[in-house]
C-alpha cells in the first residue's frame, strides 16, 4: 500500500472509530438494541455497561489511528471488534459497511503488523526439535 493511501484509510478509519465511539457514549442504551436477544443474554454485565466499555474501545481505537501510534494494534482491536459486531449484531441494512471497515482495518493491520514480530513468531529455534 502506497503511504499515501495507507495514511488516508488510517485517518478515515479514526474519524470512523472516533465518531461512532462518541454516538455509542452520547445513547448507550439505544445502541444495545442492535444486539441480537442471544447475545446480550450472554453478556456478563448490563448492555448499557457493555455500550460504554464499547463506545471506551471504539474511542481509543480512533484515537490509535488518528496519531499513527501503534497502528498494528489499534488495526487488530478494530478488525476482532468488527469481527464480534458482525457476529453479535447480525445481517441487516448497515451489514456492509462493516464489512467495509473489517477488510480496511485488515488491509492497516497487514500492512503495519511489524516484520520483525512476525518473523520472532513463525521462526523456529534450529536448535530445538
């Protein structure tokens, strides 16, 4: 990815993170009702607990994002939480705007994970069996 395009899907990833973290503080509870019934029956906390421990990782995702720090992380935090959005929430009207942002937090996560980490976890000791 150009650094060019890796800058702007970053920026407009935080704005995203950012904004809808805001929302989700601004009215917790109406943001539960997108949970499916099963899911908040799983919950070990109230939704609205839920809804703002949300809105609190949304929020620092963004924040990640917009200041270029730790991108891989904030990338890896965003994509399992879409992951879980997606499971939780179910298809409906908005379904593909978080698969639009589940492939551009995996395309940031693929394209900062660090090389060096990355060789420390698929690199095998020639020492050991």
């Amino acid at each position: 990815m150009s650094k060019t395009s890796f800058h702007i899907l970053r920026v407009g990833l935080a704005i995203t993170f950012l904004w809808i973290g805001i929302l989700i503080f601004k009215a917790p509870a109406e943001w539960g009702t997108y949970l499916q019934p099963w899911a908040a029956k799983l919950l070990p906390v109230p939704v609205v607990t839920a809804m703002l421990g949300t809105a609190t990782l949304d929020v620092a995702v963004g924040f990640l994002l917009l200041i270029g720090f730790w991108v891989w992380v904030a990338a890896i935090l965003a994509s399992l939480h879409l992951l879980v959005v997606l499971t939780t929430v179910g298809i409906d009207a908005v379904t593909v705007r978080d698969i639009g942002l589940l492939a551009g937090s995996a395309a940031l996560l693929f394209d900062s994970f660090p090389r060096g980490l990355l060789s420390k976890i698929f690199h095998k000791n020639p020492t050991q069996p």
